[in-house]
C-alpha cells in the first residue's frame, strides 16, 4: 500500500504531468560510501564488483565531490543544487532557509515527475520533510523497518522533533539518550528489551546485528532493495525517485556471508600524519574499522547488484536515468573515525555513476564536479529549465565538455549560527589539480591552510602551502568572494540576488 506523506492513501494517479522526454529518475544513496575504498576507483580490495559492473554501460565521474562531510548539509545540497553556505542547514539541529521549502528538486519538477522518496537516515528525512509540500509519497522510514522503537512513533512526522527530544548533544556530536530523567531510563528499558528479540531472531544471518540509524529503528537493507524494485514498476510515470539507504554507514554489520570477507588479506596504505583534529583513535583501531567498513560496503555492493538485475529484468532502465552518488564519504586516518570537521578526500570524494536510458557504452569524466550538480543535471536532461539561483550547473554528459579548471567547493560548519556569518569552519576548494583545505576559528588552529596536488599527491601527504602562495591566496580569495555572494541571498531572504 502506498501512502501520501505517510497517512493517506492515493486513490490513483491524478497529477497532471508535463515532461518533455517522459523518462524516469532514479537517484540512489549509499550513505557514507567512499570512492576511496571502491574498487571502482583504485581500492586493492575488490569491494565494488557489481558497480564495476554497472558502470561498463554507465558515465563514470572520477572527481565528483560532496558538498559537506556528513549527511544533513551534503543531502540539502544534493536537492537543492547550492552549497552549504547557502542554504544554511549547518548542524544537526538546523533547518534549510524557507527560501529553499519550494527551490528544491521535488519544488522544480512537481509538474514534471511523479515524486516519492525514502531514507534510513533521520537527519535525511529531516530534510526530506522540509520538501514534504512536493512529495506525493513520502514513505515513513519505520514502514520499512525490521524493528522501530514504538515510543517514538507520535513523531513519525516530524522526525526532527523526535530526534532532539531523545538525543543528549555534546560538542562534536550526538552521544547517546537524552539526559531527560523521563526519557533516557523509559528509552533504555524498552529499547533493550523488545529490540534484543528482533535482533535475536535475526542471528543467524545478521550476527553482528542490523542497519541501526540510531534513532531505534532496526532495518534489513534486502527489504528497502525490495520495496525500491517494487517502486520502479507500480509507480505512476514518469517518476523522479529519491531513496537514501543507511548501509554502508556506521554500525557496520553486513550479512553473514560477508562477514570477515578481506580479514588478514595484509592490505597496505600509508600511515598519515595524525590531525589536530585527531579523535585519538590508533593506527590499529583505524585498521580494524576499516576491515569492518570494507566488509560492509561489499555487501551494500551485492544488493545493488541484485537492485540492477530486478531493474534490468523489468526493462525499467530502458526509460530511467539510474543515478548512484552518496551524501559523504569516510574517514579511517590521521586518527579520525567517521568525518569529526576535516575535508580530506576519504571523506568528500565520492562516487557518482549515471545510467541513460538505453546506454550501452561506458564513458569516464575527470574534471571536478559536485553534488549540487545533480538537480541541474536532471532539470538539463528532462528539457526543464534551470533556475537563476542554482550554485550547481548540468555535469559533464551527452555532449557537454569537459571543463577542467571547474572550482568545486565543500565545507562542514556545524558550530556556526544560521542566521549570522561563519566565523567557526573547514572550507576545501579544488581546482585541479590544487586543493585548498582552510581551517577558520578553531582555538589554536585558526586560518590555517593546507594545500595538496592531487594528481601527484592523491593521499595529501605533503602540505604545499608554504611553497605555493599564490595558489593558496587564489583560491582563498575564491572561497571569500562565493561566501559573500551566499551571506547577501541569506541576509537578504532572496535567491534572486546573483
């Protein structure tokens, strides 16, 4: 049964639909997945052999870059095609500017697509939610879960709410149960006691346990597979598609015949330099997370395999643009797990493979691109027109070229205000092959700069900073004049300004 905005049954397809090309869109999240560990991408370990697969007949991009290093600020951009310092969702409690409740994907192609999306992730649906307007199928995450937390279920729209009411914030991040005196011991209880059963009857083909977003909800990544092959041929065409799966993020916990998978295969990469930002994890933690990942991220691998042979059987990819990105990458270095503020490649570079419809070669693209790419992109390949205030511009493909100087931006501001100016965050900016990582306002570590050679240095072993001034001075002043062109349309509330 499909429900509108989680609660209302659609009584048919009534939408009138106006789309020149009367294609499909698919766009699929792995959350957290990291060109640097696919084998897509240069990884000795052959985690990817299903994408390896897909991108024979796909567009392959080789630099394609996420706008912030986890998922709230990165997903807005994806959907709205502007940077983080525009559209201002900056932490885990932020909301995008209302500006943005309409100029989003779903706003700009209402009269083009039949909508749906769905997530694991709450800080995606927090976004998701913020579009809801322009959804025709929101589908609530606890549908597709194996086990969900029931007290939570009165904030089942308005996952925002739910997430800031059972979560105790520390600096840096959300650390547990909220420190409520009602909340913490009720969520404790209950939680372990009615998801040890779940967790318990699903042993033996999950030993080390489900997909956790955190929020008590447990779910099986092969059901959300399912419920997305069922999507591509019940719903109304044409349909644009968003589905933002959790796997192969944190708890990593693949099925069993993926457990173990490259444990003790002797794989060596160079010891970093430990971060200012370090999180004080050893070099042998690190090893042993990375194991863990890897293993995870190849069982994601399968069930997109098995995702593109349900799709394939059906014919949908004969009138579907299949599109394969992530919200962020990951990090297993300089002492840091996850992300923490840095913007080192493990944790922005990220995959992108776009399949047309009726594709049969494969074709590479090296020049840098972004996430906020995306909307543009498909506004382009539906015959739509592109808004004025979009930061993004249509990738690369069908006949546009290549720009290689192109400058791609990313940044994590989590500590700063929504309204006020950023005095407290990590800017990158890449043009090839230079990158530029700019720490602003921490304590101790203020305006420092880092500059690396991707092409003759893609792991940013040797700061070139000091030897290449004019470089770093380039691309700060880069970085200064889009910001002051972003704090005009947000102290302004216009996305007209240019």
């Amino acid at each position: 049964m499909f429900y509108l905005l989680g609660n209302i049954e659609t009584q048919g397809f009534v939408k009138p639909i106006k789309n020149a090309t009367g294609t499909n869109v698919i766009i699929l999240i792995f959350d957290a997945m990291s060109a640097r560990h696919m084998s897509l991408y240069g990884y000795p370990r052959k985690t990817t052999p299903n994408i390896d697969r897909f991108v024979k007949t796909s567009t392959i991009f080789h630099q394609h870059h996420a706008a912030s290093n986890y998922t709230k600020p990165s997903t807005a951009s994806l959907l709205t095609g502007v940077l983080p310092w525009s559209h201002r969702a900056l932490g885990y409690y932020s909301t995008l500017l209302e500006l943005y409740d309409h100029a989003n994907i779903f706003g700009e192609t209402t009269s083009s697509f039949y909508t749906l999306a769905y997530t694991h992730n709450v800080l995606a649906m927090n976004v998701l939610q913020e579009f809801a307007a322009h959804i025709d199928l929101l589908k609530p995450l606890q549908e597709l879960a194996a086990y969900n937390f029931d007290l939570l279920d009165d904030f089942k729209n308005d996952y925002s709410m739910g997430f800031y009411a059972t979560k105790e914030w520390s600096e840096g991040g959300f650390v547990g149960p909220s420190a409520s005196l009602f909340i913490n011991p009720i969520h404790n209880i209950i939680y372990t006691l009615t998801s040890s059963k779940v967790l318990a009857a699903n042993k033996k083909l999950y030993p080390l346990g489900l997909i956790d977003n955190g929020f008590g909800d447990l779910f099986k990544l092969e059901d959300a597979i399912n419920w997305i092959a069922q999507c591509s041929t019940s719903t109304p065409q044409p349909y644009l598609g968003y589905f933002h799966l959790l796997s192969p993020h944190e708890p990593y916990n693949p099925r069993v015949d993926f457990v173990g998978k490259f444990s003790g295969d002797n794989l060596y990469l160079p010891e970093k330099p430990t971060s200012y930002f370090s999180q004080g994890y050893t070099q042998e933690q690190l090893k042993q997370f990375r194991y863990l990942y890897d293993d995870y991220l190849a069982y994601a691998d399968s069930e997109f395999g098995r995702l593109l042979g349900m799709l394939e059987k059906n014919g949908v990819l004969d009138n579907t643009y299949l599109i394969l990105t992530s919200d962020h990458g990951q990090m297993f270095e300089r002492g840091i797990h996850g992300h923490g503020i840095t913007l080192y490649e493990p944790v922005i570079h990220i995959p992108l493979i776009i399949h047309a419809p009726g594709q049969t070669q494969g074709k590479d693209i090296y020049s840098p691109t972004s996430n906020i790419d995306v909307l543009p992109t498909i506004l382009q390949l539906t015959n739509q027109r592109l808004p004025s205030w979009l930061e993004g511009e249509p990738l690369p493909i069908f006949g546009k070229s290549d720009n290689a100087q192109r400058l791609v931006f990313s940044m994590d501001g989590k500590e700063n205000s929504k309204m006020k100016p950023l005095t407290k965050a990590t800017f990158s900016a890449i043009q090839w092959p230079y990158k530029l990582n700019n720490y602003r306002g921490y304590p101790g570590y203020d305006n420092i700069d880092e500059l690396f050679d991707l092409n003759n240095d893609p792991e940013e072993l040797n700061n070139l900073a000091a030897s290449h001034p004019t470089v770093v001075v380039d691309l700060k002043n880069e970085l200064k004049k889009n910001q002051a062109i972003a704090e005009k349309r947000y102290l302004g509330h216009s996305i007209d300004q240019q």
